[in-house]
C-alpha cells in the first residue's frame, strides 16, 4: 500500500489556522492505528506519540501562544532521553512518520517546539518518569488562506526559502559542494533532505557523500545561539532526525535500500564563524531495486 513519499514530502508545509471543528472519526481512528503500529526509527529508541484534544476532561490550557489557530487536535510526542544519548534524532526521525503519514489523509500540521505550554501539554499526555516532551503538533482540516499571522511567520522564518545545494551537500570533503548530476538517482533524495522543516528553518544539515563507498555521512552544523541546552534536550537533533526520515524514505521510493552507521569517516571539518559543524550518522546503500543514473568516481 506504499505512500507516494516523494509527494508528500513536497507538498507537506506547516500550517497554523485550522478549522475549528472535532476530528472527523475516519482521521482519528488511521492515526491511532498508525500511531499503534508506528515502525522503530533507527537508533529503536521508542517515541510515544499521543492524540490529544482540546477539551480533554483535564481543563487545563492546550495553549500555543496564539500562533496555532483553531486547531482542536494535537500530536504530542515524547521519548525517554539520558541526555548524551540519540534521542532527539530518533524522535525526529518518528515524529516526522506521522507528519507525513498525517499530510497522506489530507491533513495539516506544524512541528511547534517552542511556542506552546509545556507542561499543560505534558500533564494531559501523562508524561512519564525520564520522559521530555519536546514538540507538538496541530493536526487537522486547514483553513484555505493563509492567516495574517501566518503570513508573518513563514516570512520571518523564510519558509518558502532553503538554503542552495551549495550550502548543504558536498562531495568526498566540505571543499566541494556537490552539484545533482553527481548524485544521480539520489538526487531527489537530497532534494527531499534541502525541504525537510526544522526549528526556525536553519537546515542544519550537512551531508557528504563518498561514491566510491555508497555513502552519505550527515553533519550537523550547531548555531552558536544552539550550543547550550536551554529547552533541556538539543533542538537541532530533531532536525538530523527529519533528515534522515526524509532521505530514506525518498530513497527506498527511487528503489535504494540503506542502512544507518555511526562510523565517523574523519573528513577534515572547517572552521566556521558562525557554529560548529559535527559529524553524526551515516547512511550507506546496501541494495538497490534499480541501477542509478549516473556513478561517480
Ligand atoms: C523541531 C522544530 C520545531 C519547530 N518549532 C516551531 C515553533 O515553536 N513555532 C512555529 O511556529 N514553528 C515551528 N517550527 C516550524 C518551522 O518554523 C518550519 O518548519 C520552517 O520554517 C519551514 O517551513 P515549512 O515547515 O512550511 O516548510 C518548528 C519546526 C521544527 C522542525
């Protein structure tokens, strides 16, 4: 029953004005069913992901801040992390399964990281000992137009605007930006990589891929203003997460099957000014259903 991921990938945007009536019961009960059945990630750090509505007999606050509008259903995801551990690329990576499995029924949503009350969120989801909640979304029937707000949000955050490939996928080192005839077939799964969301539309992924070993090492270039850990888990990672989930899945659709790696592959890494880039998984081609476009060597 195989979704068209390279569509839906393309055509998933973030809302945030929604039509303001219940879930119909067909949409509630596929994700249920999905959520029941959500496959591991690669790193088989559970995710619990959670249905919650805005009149939960709780009477707390599902607050946003404003910035989600008529929504009346949420996603609340949440993963048990040691803190120096791949949690937050696991749930990434799981969270970003249900965003596009959602965007398949027709429905919409936004990752909200930041901007929603947490712990309201938490209570209602019933957070468990050694668990973190850090991100929700909306999910439902959206508003045709774009709100004012809305408009004012994808502007700030250049949301329509990803960085060019030149900034994003190097050949063999970071002194050669790869150009798509390289990459052939993988091509579009790089392309699925450069619209994938992330906090504030950073992109903070970096990917080097070795022909010569059928490799694609990713990186993560940390922004100065994210080193720390004020929200008490690393944002960032959950963007390497919807990476990786974007990249496999458009790759196991062009007909590559890969598997994860954490084996540093030591590229030389260059200063930059403004954060600092490390390395953090790799993924490696180990069948293939059709021969690619174009080698290189
Ligand atoms: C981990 C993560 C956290 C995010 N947190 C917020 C948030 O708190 N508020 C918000 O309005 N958008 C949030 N976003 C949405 C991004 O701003 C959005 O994905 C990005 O601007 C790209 O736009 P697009 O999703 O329409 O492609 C978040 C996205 C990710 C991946």
């Amino acid at each position: 029953m195989g979704l068209d991921y390279l569509s839906l990938i393309r055509e998933r945007i973030s809302h945030r004005s929604f039509v303001n009536a219940p879930l119909l019961p067909d949409y509630r009960e596929s994700l249920e069913i999905f959520i029941q059945n959500l496959p591991e990630n690669p790193f088989n750090i559970p995710v619990r992901l959670k249905l919650i509505d805005r009149e939960d007999k709780h009477k707390v606050k599902l607050g946003t801040y404003g910035v989600i509008k008529g929504a009346r259903t949420f996603i609340v995801g949440l993963v048990e992390s040691g803190g120096d551990d791949n949690a937050m690329e696991a749930y990434g990576y799981s969270f970003e399964e249900i965003i596009i499995f959602a965007q398949s029924l027709g429905l919409g949503t936004c990752w909200i990281g930041g901007t929603f009350a947490r712990s309201n969120f938490a209570n209602v989801a019933r957070i468990k000992n050694g668990e973190i909640l850090p991100c929700i979304t909306p999910v439902g029937i959206t508003q045709k137009k774009l709100s004012f707000l809305e408009r004012i949000l994808r502007t700030a955050a250049r949301s329509s605007k990803r960085k060019p490939w030149s900034k994003l996928f190097y050949l063999n080192n970071f002194d050669t930006p790869l150009q798509p005839e390289q990459a052939g077939d993988f091509s579009e799964a790089l392309n699925m990589v450069q619209i994938a969301p992330s906090a504030s539309n950073n992109q903070p992924w970096r990917i080097v891929y070795d022909p010569s070993q059928s490799c694609f090492h990713f990186y993560l270039h940390t922004l100065n203003g994210y080193v720390g850990n004020k929200l008490g888990f690393k944002i960032q990672r959950i963007d390497i997460g919807i990476a990786m989930y974007h990249f496999e899945a458009a790759a196991a659709q062009l007909g590559f099957n890969g598997k994860w790696e954490i084996k540093d592959p030591e590229i030389f890494i260059p200063h930059y000014h403004d954060g600092i880039l490390s390395y953090m998984i790799t993924w490696v081609l180990s069948d293939r259903t059709r021969e690619p476009t174009m080698t290189v060597d």
